[in-house]
C-alpha cells in the first residue's frame, strides 16, 4: 500500500511540476514576479495524501522547479516557497490552527508603515478564518487556501519591495476575482483527482490516499 502511495506522490509531483511551468499572469506591483497553474493544484495534494506530506510534496516541486530553472538562490525565493505550503495545510487540515497564518499576516501587514495605510486590504485574510469555522464545503477550504497562500504572499512582497498605498487600493478587485478563479481551480482539481481515484478504485488500490467520496461525480457502481 506504501507503494501505491509513493507511485501517486511521484505522479502528482510531475504534475504539479508540469503546472508550474504554465504561467497564469503577472503578479501586479512585481512585474518580475508570476502566478502560474500550479495556484490550481498545489493545495489538493494536502487533501489526497496527508496535510504533512501535502506540503512536504510542495516543498518538494518547489525545490525542484528551483534547481531546474537555475536561478540564483535569494530572500525572495525562499519566501515563495512557503505559500503553497500553507495553503496545502489550510487545504488538508481540518484543524483551527490553520487560522492562526492569516491573523499574523494580517498584524504584520498593519504594522508596517505603508500596510497601516491600506489596512483595509488585510481584511482580506479573514476570509480564511470564517471559512475554518464554516461547516466543511469544498469551496470555502479552497477559498481558505488560496487566501492563506495570498496573505503570505502579500506580506512577504510589501516587506521586501514597498509597494505603495495605492498599488494595495488598485488591487483590492484584482485580488478578489483572481483568489476566486483559483478557488475554483482548486475546487475542480480536486473534483477530477477524486473522479480519477474512484474510477480506478477497483483496478487499483487508492485505499492509502484519501478519496472523499462527496466530491466524486460517477461512481463505478453507476
């Protein structure tokens, strides 16, 4: 059974490594920096495996993707690793710990001097919190991960680069349909990996990965 685990992992891992590459738009106020479509799939490896190996896996394809890219190993780029981690956890953990990201964001980016000036943009990360404390549906756990994803990201960005007051305004719409988009991603990417589990379930043996028969959309039996 541990093999049919590690042979999934590995399968995800080249996925999710396929996904990085695909660039889904430039991250507004760090034109140097890019969301890609790994945003879709990253967090629903928490769900199928474990929440511990969930972000292990991530922080695994994130290292791989640095060492493939053969960019240069900076502050930045050790911050980016930890996003994704978070939001696998958020995504896989059904424990109210996971609030306790979004509200430090949200006290890091009000102390910082140009983050006092768009506090509002912080209310953002309260988002993850009610979904935690939500009964459990799909949407809010990825809707909780994504923001989870997105309140490191933004703190991480406004320390290292300063992005002014009105940046933080402008992206206050920007920042609501691009977390929902990914919302959905994630939402459907976990959907079509339960389908998949399930559909091979009597081929296979998926018993050691965690297939949520509430979002399967055949069954065999069918």
């Amino acid at each position: 059974m541990e093999k049919i685990k590690l042979a999934f992992l590995v399968l995800f891992t080249i996925l999710s490594l396929a996904a990085y590459q695909l660039k889904f738009s430039t991250i507004l106020g760090v034109p140097s920096q890019n969301f890609n479509f790994f945003q879709f799939i990253g967090p629903i490896g928490a769900g199928i495996f474990t929440p511990i190996l969930g972000v292990v896996s991530v922080l695994f394809v994130e290292a791989l993707n640095f060492f493939i890219s053969g960019k240069a190993l900076d502050p930045i780029t050790l911050v980016r690793f930890t996003p994704m981690m978070f939001a696998a956890y958020y995504f896989g953990s059904k424990s109210r710990n996971r609030v306790i990201v979004p509200l430090v964001c949200m006290g890091l980016f009000m102390l910082h001097p140009i983050g006092r000036q768009a506090w509002y943009y912080a209310l953002y990360w309260l988002i993850p919190v009610a979904a935690a404390v939500w009964k459990d549906k799909l949407f809010l756990r990825s809707l909780g991960a994504t923001f989870t994803a997105h309140a490191i990201g933004s703190v991480a960005f406004l320390y290292a680069f300063g992005i002014p007051a009105d940046v933080w305004a402008t992206l206050v719409p920007i920042t609501a349909y691009e977390r929902l988009f990914f919302a959905v991603g994630i939402s459907i990417s976990y959907i079509a990996v339960n389908t998949i589990l399930n559909s091979i379930s009597s081929r296979v043996d998926v018993r050691a990965l965690r297939v949520d028969p509430r979002y399967v959309l055949f069954r065999e039996n069918e």
